[in-house]
C-alpha cells in the first residue's frame, strides 16, 4: 500500500523557517516525480513545488521562489521542503503529492499544518 | 500563465441525478509527445485529496465507473452520472502540461439538494 506521511508542521514567527518531511512507503520512490501542494483551510489547492526523480531538477510557483527549497533523499525514501523567510500567507496545510499526471501514482499525505503567526 | 477556470462553483445535486464539471484552461494543455496531463481529484470534507482522473479520460483504480473524464485541449468535463451521498465534496481539475507552475481550478463543491 502507497503511503504518504507528512511531518514537521508547526507554529513558527512571521520571518522564520521550517523543514517539511514526507516519507515515503509502498512504492519505488526513486523512480518518480514529487510534488507539495498546500491549501490554506476552506480554501482552495494551489501548487508549491515539483523535483524529478533523482533531484536534479526543481520548479517552485512564484510566491515561494527564492524562499522555498524542495530536495529528496532517495536512501531515505523521503521528501523535503525547507520553508525560509516565512510569511503569514504560507499559513496552510501542506501536502506532498506522487506525481499527479502518470498511471498508478496521484496518491497525496495527510497533510501537515504549518501556521506562521506572531 | 495558465489559468484554470472550472464551473459551476456550487453543484446542488439530488441523489441519483447526473452533474457535470467543466474544466477550461486558458491555453492548449496538449504537450509535444501528444498527451494532455488533466487530472481531476476529489475532496471529501475533512480529508486529503484523491485523484480521480488522470490524462483527462484515465479513471484510477478503485474509483467507481460512474465517474468520468472527457475533452480535449482546453475544455475538459468530469461527469458522475448517478450522484450518491458519498460524492460529496469539492472537485478539483489540474494541469500538469504547462510549467513551471502547475495550476488547479478553483473547485467546484458538490453537495446533495
């Protein structure tokens, strides 16, 4: 069974940091493509970041270019996103997302909450 | 940049009848080897997403039959044909053509007349 898990949210000060993890089980995580999303609560889905395979690659949305840093450990089987210079608008729940587009994939965590408040 | 617009927003829909979602995005989501990357997911309240739909028409394994995908290039329609209780939820389309960005429409929430 694919299994998404999500960890390392939090209550963090406007201007501050904070590393997301997603480990990964019951699937070859080596061989695809991942993806965060994050939603604020009642709100809707808006795209964070993608990485190909083996890291070499990366993409972010514009409201998080230069603040967020998304890598992954394929020994580890987990993903990462470093969130820097944090904003109350990052405020949302975090998900992370095998690749959405191909066959058998499209699985998303739980989530994670990550709230930026003073 | 592409934008995903999806109607209606609001979907009141009585047990057993038909709805229907569009999905329009503001360019032609075909990609150079010839696939179009639309996928739609479902939103149960209080739950994470599930995907549906990938490349517009490819039902997931274990989603019901009365789900489907349909459309080409910039108009895309995920169709229930017989609405039951457990479809409740906000649905989302996504493209996954055009990047940098990849882009969600802004959810359509289905719920029961």
């Amino acid at each position: 069974e694919v299994q998404l898990v999500e960890s390392g949210g939090g209550l963090v000060q406007p201007g501050g940091s904070l590393r997301l993890s997603c480990a990964a089980s019951g699937f070859t995580f080596s061989s695809y493509w991942m993806h965060w999303v994050r939603q604020v609560p009642g709100k809707g889905l808006v795209w964070v970041s993608r990485i190909n395979s083996d890291a070499t690659y990366t993409s972010y949305a514009d409201s998080v270019k230069g603040r967020f840093t998304t890598s992954r450990d394929n020994a580890k089987n987990t993903l990462y996103l470093q969130m820097s210079s944090l904003r109350a608008e990052d405020t949302a729940v975090y998900y992370c997302a095998r690749d959405p587009f191909i066959p058998v994939a499209g699985e998303w965590g739980q989530g994670t909450l990550v709230t930026v408040s003073s | 940049d592409v934008v995903m617009t999806q109607s209606p927003l609001s979907l009141p829909v009585t047990l057993g009848q038909p709805a229907s979602i569009s999905c329009r995005s503001s360019q032609s989501l075909v990609y150079s080897n010839g696939d179009t990357y639309l996928s739609w997911f479902q939103q149960r309240p209080g739950q994470s997403p599930r995907r549906l739909i990938y490349k517009v028409s490819n039902r997931d394994s274990g989603v019901p039959d009365r789900f489907s995908g349909s459309g080409s290039g910039t108009d895309f329609t995920l169709k229930i044909s017989r609405v039951e209780a457990e479809d409740v939820g906000v649905y989302y389309c996504m493209q996954g053509t055009l990047w940098p960005g990849g882009t969600f429409g802004q959810g359509t929430k289905v719920e029961i007349k």
